[in-house]
C-alpha cells in the first residue's frame, strides 16, 4: 500500500515561505522598515515578523541598517532588501547608439551610459557591445558586473520565439539573424530578453503614462517607421511569432491611398518618406528625418502639416480598432512628439468622422526616452522575480 503523499501547500516550510516573499516584497516597495512596520503591512504578528527577517538575513537577501527611535528608551532595528544581486542591464539600442544602465529589485534610479557604435558593419558584434553595456553601466553604477544576471535589450524589431529564432530587425547591422539570445547568453553567462522597442514603450505608458490604470490602449509609435503596441489589462499581446503590431506592412485602403498615391503600406503614408512628401508640399524640407521633424516644428505650416498627418494617422489606426475597439490610443515616438496634443486631437477628430469608432486619442504622457524607461521597468520586474525566487527556493526540501 503506497504511503501518503506529500503535501506541501500549507506545511510550516510552505507558510514561511509565503510570509517571506511577501515580507521581501514590502521591504522592496516601501524601502527600510521596522519589525512593527513590517507587521502592518505584511499582516504578521511580531514573532512571525522577527523570524522571516532572521531567516531573510541568514539567506543574504535582508540586512539590517541601523536604527529609529521607538517607544521611550528603545531603539526600533530597520530592515533593508540588499538590492546589490542580482542585478540586471537595460538596453535601448538604434543602429548606431547605444544606452543603457544596471537595474536592481528595487528600481533605484541607476546613472545612464550611452555608448557610439561602429558605423561599419564589418565591425561590429552583439556580443561584444552587450558586453560593453554590463561592464560599462556596471562601472558608472558602482556595482559588480559579476552580478548581473539578465539583460532586456529594446530594439526596432523583434525575435521569432520559435525555430531558429530569428531576428526582424533593419537596425543591428552585423547581428546574428538566427539564434541571437541563445548566442548572447551563451557567451555572456546571462538571461537575455530581447523586445520590440513598441512593446516596450507601451510598458512605460502604463507604468507611469497615459497607460496607467487603464484597461485596453493601443499605443501607435510614429517615427521613421509606424508600428503598433497592444495592452490588454496589463499584459502586451505579441502574437504567435513575435509580430504582432507590425503595422506598417499592412497595404492601405482605397480611400487612404488617395490622401498619397506613392503611398502603399501604411509605413509609406505616415514614416519618413509619406511625411517628407507631406512637408515637401508645404515647402518644409530637411537632409534627414530629425532635421525634417526640427524644420516643421519651426515651420509656419505646423499646424496644417499635423492636421493632414491626423487624417492619415486616422486611416491607418482603423484597422486595429476594428480588432480590439480600444477606449485609448495612445500616440508616441518622434513624430507624435512635434505634433503633440493637436496631432491627437486630429486623429481623434478623423478617427470619428471615418468611422463608427470613438476612442480617446492622447499624445503620450511619457517624458524622456520611452523606450528604455519600458525596458528598465521590464528588467526590474525579472530581477525582482529572481530574487523572490531565492526565498521560494529556502524552502524546498
């Protein structure tokens, strides 16, 4: 006759466990906090408070650091999370620059490094500038590069999580085209994540953007390109293959291509080349896309060049309302960022005139660069996670 089998939800090892994780994670919300303070936010009586830290320190995970003022002649220890491992590198990365900084479990606030890259393709390498950005975010951090774990890289493009793994992407010249993470993990002894640059824009707006507390928003990314980001109660859909929102590709409809009838795809009517005809014909022209952004901001013909961009940013958002009927579209990128607030009232504007569809139109509410903040947010919540999983591992037999 087989024995009993072994439970392990609700054992004592279990509990502890549970309590610890959820200790660890106030200590890294709320920062230092005393056993009283602890018992307030974790809902634990004082004893079970003293030994999760016990058990918390003993694993390397907690530290004390030093002392407050309690009740009248004693002295409350504060508890700390030790955010010095693992640690992680955020990576936002164009064609030719490099940015990154080291992230811990507790989001500090890590001093930016950008890095050049070599302008001939015979140059360069994935592993040694990914390398280059641990090693170098690690030394303008003070921290140990030995302790970096995973690495986020944000770039225009993405990965096939199946087969081969192959990277879409015309912005990393001399990559590998097949198998990058597995060849940067490899050689660099990390985990490596690797995410469109769109998705993870879309995660900075929800964190601290237009995003935030929001149920469904689209997020559209205007720049040199057009791509689209989909966030649904917190979690972005990528599709199957890694491509979804790759809207730029998609041929436009008859009414749309009349508003520019070189225009094919939706990239053709609303990136570079559909806005350098569009500012050409109001006499506003520039040697490349940021001088070509500069020279209609400083333009009399602002204000019309936006308009007529809403109405072709409309066309091309009609689509991915018809899939998801969003209540928020959110507008970012360089593009986005010269038109502003009336780009995105004349997209709303367009949007109902052409439609039956009637979301809110915002300019995004994200200061600085959308992109690595979304990758900073994205490597914080893996590293967090590694480090809850060393207390979930203390109590495994």
């Amino acid at each position: 006759m087989a024995g009993p089998t072994r439970q392990t939800q609700g054992t004592p090892s279990w509990l502890g466990a549970v309590n610890d994780r959820v200790g660890l994670s106030a200590l890294l919300d709320h920062g230092p906090l005393t056993r009283n303070r602890i018992c307030e936010l974790v809902g634990v009586s004082k004893p079970t408070a003293s030994m999760m830290m016990s058990r918390l320190i003993a694993a390397g995970v907690v530290e004390e650091r030093g002392q407050v003022a309690g009740s009248p002649g004693r002295n409350a220890t504060l508890y700390a999370a030790r955010i010095d491992r693992p640690l992680g590198v955020a990576i936002a990365i164009d064609a030719f620059e490099l940015r990154a900084r080291v992230v811990d479990a507790a989001g500090s606030d890590r001093p930016l490094v950008t890095i050049g890259l070599p302008r001939d393709v015979g140059e360069r390498s994935a592993v040694d500038e990914v390398r280059r950005a641990i090693l170098e975010a690690s030394a303008a951090a003070g921290t140990d590069p030995a302790a970096v774990h995973t690495v986020g890289i944000g770039t225009a493009g993405y990965v096939d999580p199946g087969g081969e793994g192959a990277l879409f992407s015309e912005t990393l010249p001399g990559w590998p085209t097949t198998g990058l993470r597995a060849t940067l993990e490899a050689a660099l002894g990390v985990t490596v994540y690797i995410e469109n640059d769109v998705n993870l824009a879309a995660v900075a707006e929800r964190e601290t953007g237009a995003g935030e507390g929001r149920d469904v928003f689209v997020l559209l990314w205007l720049g040199n390109g057009v791509g689209a980001s989909f966030d649904v109660a917190g979690d972005l859909y990528r599709g199957t293959f890694g491509g979804a929102g790759e809207i730029g590709f998609l041929p436009l409809s008859a009414e749309a291509r009349e508003l520019d009838d070189r225009a094919t795809t939706s990239g053709d009517l609303v990136g570079a080349i559909g806005l350098r005809r569009l500012a050409a014909a109001h006499g506003v022209e520039a040697d490349d896309f940021p001088g070509l952004l500069a020279a209609i901001a400083a333009s009399d013909a602002t204000d019309a060049i936006v308009d007529e961009l809403g109405e072709r940013i409309a066309h091309i958002a009609l689509p991915v309302l018809a899939m998801l009927d969003p209540g928020l579209v959110v507008l970012a990128g360089p593009t986005a960022a010269v038109g502003g607030s009336r780009l995105a009232e004349a997209v709303e504007r367009d949007i109902r005139r052409l439609s039956r569809w009637y979301p809110e139109v915002v300019a995004t509410h994200v200061d600085g660069d959308a992109v690595l903040q979304g990758t900073t947010a994205f490597v914080t919540a893996k590293v967090r996670e590694d480090l809850l999983g060393t207390v979930a591992r203390l109590a495994l037999p």
